[in-house]
C-alpha cells in the first residue's frame, strides 16, 4: 500500500486485480488493468476532468503490481466522475524489431468506456494538441424500463443503412439537434412509415475526425474523416454526436437504442476491427502503439506494418489479446447499449493470420460465431478486405455468420443495365444465392442483398454516370472504385432532359424492386428512397457537407416522392407475402417436372420456358404463396413476375391460374407514378388474362388472386 498527497486529495494506492481489463469504478475507489507484453515500465496518469496537466502519475509496480504481463492497481480515494486518466509505457523504440515505445506519449486505454477531449464535433477543445484524447469512466446508471434486443427473425428484417451525422444534419431535416442520436429519434417515425425495421448504423465506435490529412483542392478546406473508419476506442460511443455531451451523450445514445427497439426497430453497428486510426509508420500514437505494438499489429520481418485495410496498419486480430478485447468488445455493446448485431468492415481481416495469411479456422471469428454471450446477436461480414482477399461466399461462417453479398450487387447491376449474359446468375441471386451459401451455411438469410451501400455510388448517381467524379477528394480521382458496373442513362451527369430523368427513375426502380423480392436479407441504403446524389462521387468519405446529408426538401419534390413511394409499397409488400422471406432454398425448381410442387417456377416470356440463352435479358417467376384466410376459408395468391431488361418491349405469355383466380397488376415500373405501383390488397385487373406486356427495360408484378384478396 502506498498513499500520495495529491491537489484532489490523499490517494491509497494497492496492488488491485488483474481483471477486468479497463477501468472499473468499486465502492471506495477504482481499479486499472492493461497489458503489455514487451514494457520496461507503466504508469498510470491522472488528470481531473477538463485539466490541461495531470496532477498525479503513479508508478505500476514491477513487483506487485504485476501479473504475468498484465498491470493493475486499485486507487483508494478517487471519484470516478470527477477524474480522466491515461496510461505511460516506456520501453524499447526499436521499430525494425516492432517496438515503438515512447515514455512521453500519454495513451488512451484500450478499454476505454468513455473519451474526452473532443466532445463536440469539429471542434478542438485543447489547442495545441492534435490528438487531445482521454480515458473516462462512466458511472451514471440508465433506465431501460426492460428493453431488450428484439431479436427479429434475421429473414424478416429489412435494413437501412446509415450515418448517423447525415441523416439530419441538413437544415431541411427539422430536428432540434441536428446530427445527432436525438434528431435520429426525432426520425424514427419516418423509419416506420418507410417500413425498415432495423438500421445498421455507420461507425459510432469513438473515431477522430480531424485523423484525414487531404484537402478539397477546389477550395482548399480540410476534409475530416467523416464516415467513421478509424476507431481511436471501440468501447465508447462518438461523443461528439450527442446533442449532450460527456457522459450524458451514453445516455443519449442508450435512449436512442431504447427508442429504436420501441418501434419494432434493431440496431446493428458497423465495426470496425481491421484497422485503428493511428495509421502508418508515420500515424499517430494514440493507443495500441504505444502500449503493445508487436501485439495489437500485423507487422512484416522488418516491423513495419502490413496494410491489409488501405489506411496504413492492420489489426492483429487472432493474437489472442487482440481476439478477446474484439469478443469483450461486442459483449459489451451488447450488455450495456442493448445491441442486435454487428457489421464487420473488411471482415476478411478478421480470417488473417498473425503473419498476414488467410486461416482456413480463424480463432477470433470462431470465438465470435460461438460465445454464449452473443449468441442470438447477428453477426455480418464484409468478406473482403483491400488487398484483395475476397471471401465472398468462403468466408468461414460457422452456420452464423451472414455477408454482405457484392455478387449479388454486381449481377443485380448488370442485369439492370442490360448486359448479356445476367440471366443464370439472377436465379441464383433471387434465390438467396444457393451456389454460395447453400452447403456452407444452409440458410438464405447468410445473403445480405444490396444494390448500393455507403461505399459507392448512391442509386441515383449508379444510372446517372458511367465514371466516378472524386476531385473534390483530394487525391486526384484514384480513390473510390472503379469498376461500378454503372450506365448514365445517354448523358453523364445532371439533366433536364424529361426521356432520361425518367428512365434513370425507372431503372432505379427495377432494382429496387427485384431486391426486395429476392430472397435473402435486403439493404437499403440511406437517402435512395429520397433519391439523393452526390453528383458522381462514390467515395465520399471525407465530405461533411451535402454530399453525404439528406436533403428533406426530396420528400416532397415530384421524383423524390416517387421514389419514396415506390420504395414504400415495395417494402410494405415484402412483409405481407412470407413467400419472399423464406429462409430454406428450393430444389433446382425450374427442372422439376411437376410444377405443382415447385418452391419458385421459372418463366421466360412464355410459360415454364426461361430463356437461359447468354443474349437473353427477360426473365419471369412465380411461386404459390401461403394460404391467407378469407371469413371461414382459405384462399392461396400466385405471385408472378416479368423482369424485361430488353431496350425492346415484349409480350409475356402467362401460366393459368386456378378457376376463379384472375391476374392483378400490383406492380409496373414502366408506368408514370403513381400507377407503378399499388398498395398491398390494390392492384388493376389485367384486360388480358393471358399475357401482359412489359416495356423496355422494366419490370412487373402480378398478383394471381380472387375478388375477395
């Protein structure tokens, strides 16, 4: 035991425990445990809240304050509230052998559940120090009144990607505080009248968004590191987008959870476990680096890092150190915010081994997949990292495991495009993928389906460019992909041209539609039911400005509301037909001979003939679907879909229904709004039973029924 006079009082100080890691609040006092494998020496630093200098730093003993390589001590004496506090290592600064220990730097615990020091966003609060970030520990309790995660069936859900900042940071949006967890609840009623019932949330995870380096060269501002991807502590949330700060901005964000769950909403966060914002060689030392470098980082022979992530460094996920702060991690957020799932940016990381090497059973995604804790928790992987290990499909899933599926992205965009040879792989995608997923997974809801995502171009700009416009970007256009299997429609850009602004809608709309008809789990993402763009740029990472928030104003312009609506009706028709949202997959359904028992029957544009021909751009399916109860009897409705992606118009001959069942038109996205589609129940009885007539490049649905449904 040892006591010091300090300026917040007399301090006792005892060897404490060696678990758990981080800092935790006791009766009297709090005790601190963090390990490092290779330091000569630690210390633990204090500072009271806001305080410029610490006014104690206390020595680990090497002798009793010591366990293995874990260092710990209980401090008797202290408030919790009233303290910040970070970590001193010394040791080796011998980068070539992986050790960059620097006695100077004070570092930001690994386990950090609260970060000060940049707590409101944009704005430095410590001039003078870039990297201004301090540990903290929350003590207040939460009220969650017996919230729980929901738990949805994973084949049910419909998922809306999104920034948490965007989403009503823009003046139109109309909240109190906007930006922030509490003008995202001030939304939610909008998320129910759309229909999602679960939004992933774009990195929340503490992150600093003065980390970028790059400048707009048009007009010479700074760009931030806006989208999230460089955690700097995965234990806290942004502060910084709290409308209250400090420790009230938990509480923000628990009430946002809280509010969420209340109406009928899951929450799934991006994490991101690949890499840390402390960067390259030439990074900064926040955390890890200075603590453990050899550990937390994947490094070559010369100690220089391996970057598998494109930003410099790449976590040491299947060290097991590293391996169970990621499994402590998602307990945690799931403990304490109440969380349902999680989304892993460049999950292939993940499968590296510690000399960068894919591992056929890698410990960290196993660990995840079976810990009893996280055990009704949905786990999704992106199953590729950036330098080009793709696991799509391989990605070892455990029988748990779901991916975002950028098959289905690329084949969906092609097909809609009206490239040759789509057809074939489109089965496969409206069926959940089975040729991926089927043997290693068994289930269609391992299919995360999506056209768009953050990363890329916005649904609009996808049939509004055929390249990507990133000057503003700073890095002279390299950035953001490529290959985005886009087409501008006739003209690259922004138009007034009325024939090309509604075949751009059209398109959309297309896609829209066959992703939430397919099977598998759909993904939406933020702003393209809004018809948003971002004028060409598919990488705008860096861009707090209106590239990346809503505009509100679309709601209520003539093909924002269009698409909202369209969007709407299509979601609003997922959820009333199960059939869609089966999770088994059928048999090879279109070799079947008797078409009664067939899951899904495949059409061309005559009846249970499908055109698999590589120049064929049609495609048509139908599928019983589950009995619905009418007074005291049961009525069973045909589905029926003709997907003509031609530039020519076709007719499509129809399968016969059963006696008193008439074809409705639900939906045809070659139609002018609002008759491109009806509300569930609606529909217009077709003036031929026997074939319906399909525009160039769109789409229709049928709905074989009586006159009761």
């Amino acid at each position: 035991m040892k006591t010091y006079h300090t300026s917040q009082g007399t301090l006792t100080v005892t060897p404490g425990a060696f678990a758990p890691y981080g800092a935790m609040a006791l009766h009297q006092g709090i005790n601190f445990a963090v390990s490092s494998s290779s330091a000569t020496g630690a210390w633990l630093v204090l500072f009271k809240r806001g305080d410029w200098d610490p006014f104690v730093e206390i020595p680990f003993s090497a002798e009793t304050m010591k366990t293995g390589d874990v260092y710990h001590m209980f401090v008797e004496g202290v408030a919790a509230e009233t303290i910040e506090y970070g970590f001193r290592f010394d040791g080796p600064n011998q980068p070539s052998k992986g050790h960059r220990f620097d006695r100077d730097k004070i570092l930001m615990d690994p386990y950090a559940r609260e970060v000060t020091g940049r707590t409101q966003w944009r704005q430095q609060q410590y001039e003078g120090n870039g990297y201004p970030l301090r540990s903290a520990i929350p003590t207040e309790t939460f009220d969650w009144e017996g919230d729980r995660p929901l738990n949805l069936p994973f084949k049910d859900l419909i998922i809306y990607e999104m920034h948490v900042r965007s989403f009503t940071a823009h003046p139109s949006a109309g909240v109190e505080h906007g930006g922030t967890y509490a003008g995202l609840i001030e939304k939610i009623p909008y998320l129910q009248t759309l229909g999602v019932n679960c939004v992933e949330l774009m990195p929340v995870q503490e992150f600093d968004e003065f980390e970028s380096t790059f400048s707009n060269p048009e007009t010479g501002e700074r760009l931030l590191q806006y989208w999230g991807y460089g955690t700097t502590a995965f234990f806290s949330p942004k502060i910084s987008f709290a409308a209250q700060q400090n420790t009230n901005a938990l509480h923000e964000f628990k009430q946002m959870v809280k509010s969420l769950h209340s109406a009928g909403i899951e929450v799934i966060l991006d994490v991101v476990f690949n890499h840390t914002a402390e960067g390259s060689e030439q990074g900064h030392t926040i955390s890890f680096r200075g603590i453990d470098n050899k550990t937390w980082y994947l490094l070559n022979e010369n100690g220089e890092y391996l970057n598998y992530s494109g930003t410099g460094n790449s976590l040491n996920c299947n060290h097991p150190v590293v391996a169970r702060m990621i499994v402590d991690c998602l307990r945690f957020w799931v403990t304490e915010y109440h969380i349902d799932g999680f989304r892993f940016d460049l999950a292939s990381i993940l499968t590296r081994g510690q000399d960068g090497a894919p591992l056929a059973s890698p410990p960290v995604v196993e660990a995840i997949a079976k810990d009893p804790v996280l055990a009704n928790t949905k786990l999704i992987a992106e199953a590729w990292d950036a330098a080009g290990l793709y696991q799509v499909g391989s990605f070892p899933n455990y029988k748990r495991w779901s991916e975002w599926n950028g098959r289905y992205r690329d084949n969906l965009r092609r097909f809609v495009r009206g490239d040759q040879g789509q057809t074939g792989g489109m089965v496969q995608q409206i069926l959940g993928s089975p040729d991926l997923y089927k043997k290693s997974h068994g289930s269609a809801v391992a299919s995360i389906n999506f056209i768009t995502s953050h990363d890329g171009f916005t649904l609009r700009d996808l049939y509004s460019y055929n390249g990507k416009h990133n000057l503003i970007n700073g890095e002279d256009n390299r950035d953001g992909a490529n290959d985005n299997n886009s087409w501008n429609s006739g003209t690259e850009g922004e138009t007034d041209d009325p024939d090309i602004r509604r075949l751009r809608l059209q398109l959309a709309k297309n896609g829209t539609a066959i992703l939430l008809l397919s099977r598998g789990v759909p993904m939406l993402q933020m702003g393209d039911e809004l018809w948003h763009t971002k004028y060409g740029n598919n990488n705008t990472w860096g861009q707090d400005n209106d590239l990346n928030w809503v505009n509100w104003e679309s709601l209520h312009e003539d093909e924002g509301a269009e698409m909202f609506r369209f969007t709407q009706l299509m979601i609003a028709f997922r959820k009333n037909y199960a059939a869609l949202r089966r999770e088994h997959y059928p048999g090879e359904a279109f070799q079947q001979q008797d078409r009664n028992e067939a899951d899904i029957v495949w059409h061309g544009v005559n009846p249970y003939h499908p055109d698999w021909a590589w120049h064929s751009h049609t495609l048509a399916f139908s599928f019983l679907c589950y009995p619905i109860r009418i007074g005291d009897s049961f009525v069973t409705p045909t589905i029926y879909v003709a997907m003509n992606m031609h530039w020519q118009d076709h007719n499509f001959n129809l399968p016969q229904l059963a006696e008193n069942y008439c074809w409705y038109e639900l939906a045809n996205t070659g139609r002018p709004s609002p008759h491109d589609i009806h509300e569930v129940g609606q529909g217009v009885l077709l003036e031929s039973q026997n074939k319906v007539l399909v525009a160039a490049r769109s789409l229709v649905i049928l709905v074989g029924r009586t006159d009761q449904i």
